[in-house]
C-alpha cells in the first residue's frame, strides 16, 4: 500500500508541475532577495519557445537534443527528491512547536510566582521601616519647634533691651549708639507675631520712636543751618552719625530733608539772579554759572565729610541748580524775547552747553536716573572735521563720508545734556532766520561772483588762438562755498537741536539750493536768441544771393560761397566753456545734495525723517544739466547748419563722377574738430555727461542731415553716388566724434555707436535706393521695402522725387507700394533676378572708391 501511495503521489506531483504558478510581485521579489538566481527557469516571465530557440538556433543543433533531455530529466528528479525531502522534515514541525509552547508557558507561571513573593517581601520591608522612622520623625518635628522658640526668645529679648537703649540714646543725641537697623531687622522676625499684644505694643514703642527720631534730627539740622548760629555752624560729628540715622528711616524722610537743605543752598541764587536784576540776563550768563561752580565747590569743602557719599548731595544741589537756570531764564526771555538776537542767543547756548558737558563729567546723572527711571543713551558722533579751508583747497565733497580706516565713535550722551539748553529750543527760529539771512547775502555774493567770472571769461584774441581764462573751467568755487556753510550750519544745528529746528533749517538749505540753481547757473548760461536771429537772416540772404549764379558756379564755389557768407553768429569758446562750468557745477551739486539729504535724514529726530525731501532740488540741477547739453548741441548744430544748406544748393544731377568727399563734409568735419575738443576738455570729469552731448548730438544731427538729403532733387545716378560716398565718411567721422582731435585713441561708448551707425546706415539705404533703376517698377519697389522696411509712403515719394521721375510714374509706383507695404510682402526674387548688371557693377565701384578714399 505505501509504495502504491508514494506512485500517486508522484503523479499529482507530475501533474502539479504543468500548472503555472505566479506569485504576487512583492513574494516574488521577496524571493529575488532570499534565493537570487540566474537561471532563466527561474524567472517569473518564463517563456518556454523562447528558451528552447536559444538552445536549439538552427537544425543542426538539434542533433544534441537527446543530451539536453537526459540533462533536464536529470535536474527535475533531482529538484523532486528535494522537494520530497523538505516535504517529509515538515511533518514533525507542528508537534515539535505544540512542546516548545508548552514549555515556555511552565517557564511563565513558575516566574510569576516568584515575582509575588518579592513583592510580598518587599511590602514587609516597607512596613518594618516605616515603623523604624516614625519615632525619628517625631523627634525632628520636636527639635525644630524648640529651635524655632529659642530663636524668637532670644529675638524677642533683642527686642526688649534694644527698645530701652534706643529710647536713650534718642534722649541723650547719641545717634552712633543707636541699635536702630538692629531692632529694624529684628521686627521682621516679628510681622507673624502682631496679634500678640505684647508683640504688638513693643511694634507701637519702635515706630513711636522713629517718628520721634525724625522730628529731632530734622530739628537738628534747621537749628543748625537755618538757626541763629548758622552763619558759625561747623559740621560735627553727631550730624554726620544723625545722617546715618535718617538712611535707616523712612525714604521720605531722607527725601524731604534733601530737598530742604538743597534750597537752603540755593536760596542766595534765587535773589542774586531774580529777573529783575540786571545780571539775570542772558548776556551776564557767565555770572551764574561762575556763582554756581565756585559755591559748590563751598559746599563740597565745608559739608562733603557730613553726609553719605551715597546721598549724591553735590549733584542733587547741581541738578536743582539747573532746574531753576531753565526755569527763570524760559521766564526771562519769554517777557524780553524781542532783545534776544542770534549772537546772544549762541552766546547763551554755547556757554550753557559748556557747563552742561562740564556736569556730565563731573556727576554720573544717578539722581536724574531715578526720577526718569530710564537707562543711559548713545549717541554717534562724526570724526573730528576739517577745516573749510581744508575742504575747499582739498577739493573735496564737503558732505562726503571719510572712507577705510574711519569709524564712528559711541559715546554716551550724558543725563546733563540739554538739561538747561531746553529753555533755548522755542527761540532757535531766531538762529534759522538768521542762517536764512547769511545765506541770502551769500547768494547775493555768490551772483556777482558769478557774473565777474563769467565777463572776464571773454575770449581774448592771442597770437591767432582763443585762450579761455582759467575762471570759467572746471566747478565753481562758489559751490564749494555753499555746501561748507551748509555742513558749518548742519554741526552746530546738530548741538542745538534734532527736532523742528533742524526741519526748518533743511527748508532753508532747499530754498538757497533752488535759488543757487536758477541765479547763478541757469541765469548765467548764454542766450542763443541773438545769435540764433542774425544766422538765419545772413543764411537767407546768402541763399538768395547763390541762387542768381547756380548755373555759372560749380558744387565746390558754391559750397566755398555758401560757406563764407553764410556763417551763422554761435558761441565764443569762453561762452562754450561757460555752459560745461555751469554743467560741471551742476553736477558737483546734484552729488552733493544726494549727500546733504542723507546726512540730513541721518542727523534729524527719526519722527521726521520722512518731511526730509530733496529730490525737487535734484531735479533743478538735472535739469540744469540737459539745458547745458542742449546749448552744447544746438550751438554745434548751428555752426554745421550752413553746410548742410550749401549741400542742398548743389545741382546733384549734373555732377558727372565721383571725386572726394564734397566740401560740405569738410566744412562739417572742421566744426566738429574745433568744437568737440573743447567741449570734451571741459568735461573730462563728467564724462557720461560728454557721452550725453555725443549721443543727442547724433540723434539730432543725423535725422537732419536725412532731411537734406531727400531735399538734393533731381538726383542722377553719379550723383547719388557722391552722396553716399559722403555720407560714409561723414559717419566715419561721427563714429570717431567722442575722441576727435585727441592724441588718445579711445573707443566710443557702444550706446553711441550703436546711435551712429542706424541713422547713418538708413542714409545709405536711401541713396542705394536712389541708385537703384526703376523699371521694372515693381522690382524697384521690392528693392525700397527690402533696403527700408520701416519707410512710409511719404518717405517713398521723396524717394521719388529725388530720381526726378514723372508724375504719371511717380503715381504709378506709388500706387503699387501702397498695398504691398501694407501686406508687408517684399518679393526677394525678384529683386535678385531682376537687377541689372550695371547697378551692381556701380555700386562696387563706388565702396572700392570709398575704400581708396580711407586709404589715403
């Protein structure tokens, strides 16, 4: 039976292999991990065709495919007899855990067991102990209620015997005798104990004899500073052992008797410097300071060993002293406030200031500290400052902060500060008026200056050259000037005070900055009115009268005629110096007003910094400076204008070949040299403001040149050829405009490069334009869109002009740009294809004719 058991059990093992069997992805990797294999049988996606064409590729190898099956039946009954044996060691398994159970749960109950009976022990343990340390704690509870009643006994017998040798001493004025902190610190023992009458009684006889105390010593010192023998008191020592007494007593106690003692001190101040007399006013202000200091002293000498060092009574008499100074001179000035001027007042303020950084030194401000309850500020203050002097031969920015190596100083702005300058803060409007008042007779000089500089500025004819005098170049001194007052009225304003006073003198500071900007800048720059009046007549005149010849006259006599006749009234080389001082200055403005609003905002009470507003004023001086620009630009402009006229005069349709660049170009590239130089010396410290000029000169200069050009009608193609020729070297000229007549080679700013090169490449387009055939009419208008994209109808038709076309065809072209500039279309085939040789062939040699030209 059993080897007839095992046989079916071989079967359904047989049939169980075909089944396959797929396990969820997590058991599968978990089986990747316990038992890793290569073995591609063992891989879940098993594909059995495939497996059986890698070992048999082709039909030769199907020769060995006995070998392989005797191989494979091999290995599954091997992987059978495995199985089979891990099978048959599983059956044991079960009963195997059921005794190890069972086993472990003996090992359980034994343990619990004995866990009880520790705990059962420890429970006896704790009772035997407890009943050990009860009679132990009784004991200790009995000591400290003996210790406790042995303490009071032996307080309560302090008590007694102090009573009596306090009420005695007190009888007898034996202060240094008295056991008074002693009884003081043993009543606190007793605070628990008042309801005891007894206790209550010797509290009532202690506080009887403080107040007794108090009414005596105080008496003491009335007799002895204010009696009949007070003028002959000499300090002993029972005052000075009384003092000891009242430090003990009641705080205000101590308080009341300061403050009387400290009037007594100052009552002889009160009726030396009543306001009524004389030396009360501010101009005598040195006699009670004088008073003040020499009578402290008195008191220090005569009455320091009596009291307490910790009393601080010099510096309560110093701070009382100061209280009544604010009080009768706010008095005094508030009924004669009309005699108070700034010299007086700055007197008064500088010596009080004086004492007051005398006390600061003097006192640490510990009494001052108690009343307000308030720690001790800081407060930056600015290195040591130069001299104006200093400053201005320096050529320094006055308001600049000092760089590495520098730093601020913290110092700790003493309780004394502006404790009798508080009085003075309600008439500082006085010291502003007066700032307003200096400021406007320096304006006053600041104008006059400014216009002699300027006249004696006028060129003067020397050996053939223009010299400018040295008072029109570089920044004018008088700003310099302004800004050191400035930071002169920012430092003392500063010691005065940060509240409104310095807002109102910041609005005076904008007031003269606007006035310094429009009076002695703006005011002296050179009017073109004049001059611009007399160039245009002499060019209209000179127009009329070229004209009448035009014919007889070559384009170079003409251009010479034109020229000489034509030259237009512009600015002396002093009046061009004039514009890049005022331009200089005004920069140097600009930068420092930036500067004087921070510092402004820095120094001023921080609830105000935001009414600090400067940027009006910046505003003027950059505007200021685009006016300089400007005149800098249309004076150039107009001395290139009659060139520009004489270049339209020209008959460009009988010109017959291309030469050198016309005379025009010349005449141009001549008043570029002789200006630009200058104007580029003058502004070698403000060179972004040069590269400005350069960059407005060319968007100004090109778009007119463009215009002229259109205006050079009837245009041959000769002729167009000789305007571009021109143009190109006018925009090689423009492009080297920044360093023109300079020994240093420098490359312009690509800004203006970039500037240049589009206004003066579309000029080019225009011409290429104009060389351009006509016909076939709509190969020429391909060829404008092409060079012109951005051009409109109207720019089309000038165009056209400029060829000297038909009317008829003129419409004809114009009626088929119009649709395709609106549709954008540009048909570059036919441009390409449609161009005649000969156009190509004329342009070449007209860049090789160009190239030659820069050549040479």
């Amino acid at each position: 039976m059993s080897s007839v058991s095992g046989l079916d059990e071989e079967d359904d093992l047989d049939d169980k292999t075909y089944e396959l069997i797929t396990f969820p992805p997590e058991v599968q990797s978990a089986i990747d991990q316990v038992i890793p294999s290569t073995d591609p049988l063992s891989h879940p996606d098993f594909n059995s065709i495939d497996y059986i064409n890698n070992l048999f590729p082709t039909e030769q190898s199907l020769s060995n495919i006995d070998d392989t099956i005797n191989k494979m039946e091999c290995k599954i009954r091997d992987i059978d007899d495995q199985i089979r044996t891990v099978v048959r060691g599983q059956t044991n398994v079960g009963q195997d855990g059921r005794g190890a159970l069972e086993d472990a749960q003996l090992v359980i109950r034994q343990l619990f067991l004995q866990i009880s009976e520790i705990k059962a022990k420890a429970e006896r343990s704790e009772e035997t102990v407890r009943e050990i340390t009860q009679d132990i704690k009784q004991l200790d509870c009995a000591k400290r209620n003996l210790t406790s009643a042995i303490t009071t006994l032996n307080h309560l017998h302090m008590l007694v015997g102090g009573v009596e040798r306090l009420k005695q001493a007190t009888k007898k004025r034996e202060y240094g005798e008295m056991p008074l902190q002693a009884i003081t610190e043993v009543m606190r023992h007793f605070d628990s104990y008042l309801d005891i009458p007894q206790i209550k009684q010797l509290a009532d006889e202690v506080s009887e004899i403080q107040v007794a105390l108090a009414k005596q010593i105080t008496s003491d010192f009335h007799e002895a500073f204010a009696g009949p023998q007070s003028k002959t008191f000499v300090p002993n020592r029972q005052l000075a052992e009384a003092c000891h007494v009242v430090s003990i007593l009641d705080p205000k106690i101590k308080k009341d008797l300061l403050k009387w003692f400290v009037g007594v001190q100052l009552s002889e101040y009160s009726h030396l410097f009543h306001e009524s007399e004389d030396v009360a006013w501010l101009d005598k202000i040195d006699s009670r300071y004088i008073w003040f200091k020499k009578h402290l002293l008195q008191c220090e000498d005569k009455f320091g060993a009596m009291f307490p060092a910790q009393w601080n009574v010099s510096e309560r008499i110093t701070v009382e002293f100061c209280r009544m100074t604010r009080a009768e001179l706010a008095k005094i000035m508030s009924k004669r406030k009309n005699e108070i001027d700034v010299k007086l007042l700055l007197f008064a303020i500088q010596r009080t200031a004086a004492l007051e950084n005398l006390l600061g030194q003097r006192f640490t401000g510990e009494t001052l500290l108690e009343e307000i309850g308030e720690e001790k500020v800081q407060l930056k203050v600015d290195p040591k400052p130069k001299s104006p002097r200093e400053e201005v031969v320096g050529g320094g920015n006055p308001l600049e902060e000092k760089k590495e190596g520098e730093t601020k100083q913290e110092v700790k702005l003493s309780p004394f500060h502006n404790i009798i300058g508080e009085c003075f803060q309600p008439y500082l409007y006085i010291y502003i008026d007066s700032i307003d008042h200096n400021l406007y007779e320096l304006m006053e000089r600041f104008v006059s200056d400014a216009k002699s500089d300027f006249s004696q500025g006028i060129s003067q004819e020397s050996s053939g050259l223009v010299t400018v005098l040295r008072a029109v170049q570089g920044v004018l001194p008088s700003c310099a000037d302004l800004f050191v007052f400035y930071k002169k009225c920012l430092l003392q304003c500063t010691q005065l005070s940060k509240g409104p006073p310095m807002l109102g003198m910041a609005n005076v500071f904008q007031k003269y900055l606007r006035e310094y900007a429009v009076n002695v800048l703006q005011n002296n720059l050179p009017k073109m009115g004049g001059a611009g009046g007399g160039g245009a007549g002499s060019i209209s005149a000179s127009v009329s009268n070229i004209t009448r010849d035009l014919r007889d006259i070559t384009a170079a006599g003409i251009i010479q005629t034109f020229l000489k006749e034509g030259e237009s009234t512009r600015f002396t080389k002093a009046e061009q110096a004039r514009v890049c001082c005022i331009l200089t200055t005004a920069e140097y403005c600009l930068e420092t007003t930036q500067q004087l609003e921070e510092k402004l905002k820095e120094k001023v009470d921080k609830l105000l910094v935001d009414k600090i507003n400067l940027s009006q004023e910046q505003d003027i001086f950059h505007n200021v400076i685009s006016n300089c620009i400007q005149l800098l630009v249309q004076d150039l402009e107009i001395a290139c204008e009659p060139a520009l006229t004489a270049m339209t005069r020209i008959q460009w349709q009988n010109v017959e070949s291309v030469g050198d660049q016309s005379g025009y170009v010349t005449a141009i590239t001549h008043h570029l040299k002789a200006t630009v130089p200058l104007v580029r010396d003058n502004l070698a410290s403000s060179r972004k403001y040069f590269t400005q000029f350069c960059v407005k000169f060319a968007n100004s200069f090109i778009p007119k040149f463009i215009q002229n050009v259109y205006k050079c009608k009837p245009l041959s193609t000769v002729g167009a050829e000789q305007l571009l020729l021109d143009a190109h070297m006018l925009k090689t000229v423009l492009l080297d405009l920044p360093s023109i007549g300079s020994s240093v080679n420098r490359k312009a700013p690509a800004s203006y490069t970039k500037v240049v090169v589009k206004g003066m490449t579309r000029c080019e387009m225009i011409l290429k334009v104009v060389m351009a055939p006509t016909e076939p009419f709509i190969s020429f208008v391909d060829q404008f869109l092409k060079l012109l994209p951005e051009s409109d109808v109207q720019e089309f038709q000038k165009v056209l002009e400029m060829k000297g076309l038909k009317t008829a065809d003129r419409n004809h072209l114009i009626s088929m740009f119009k649709p395709r500039h609106s549709s954008g279309f540009v048909s570059s085939s036919n441009v390409a294809t449609t161009s005649p040789k000969h156009d190509t062939s004329s342009i070449r040699k007209l860049n090789n004719l160009i190239k030659k030209n820069l050549g040479n």
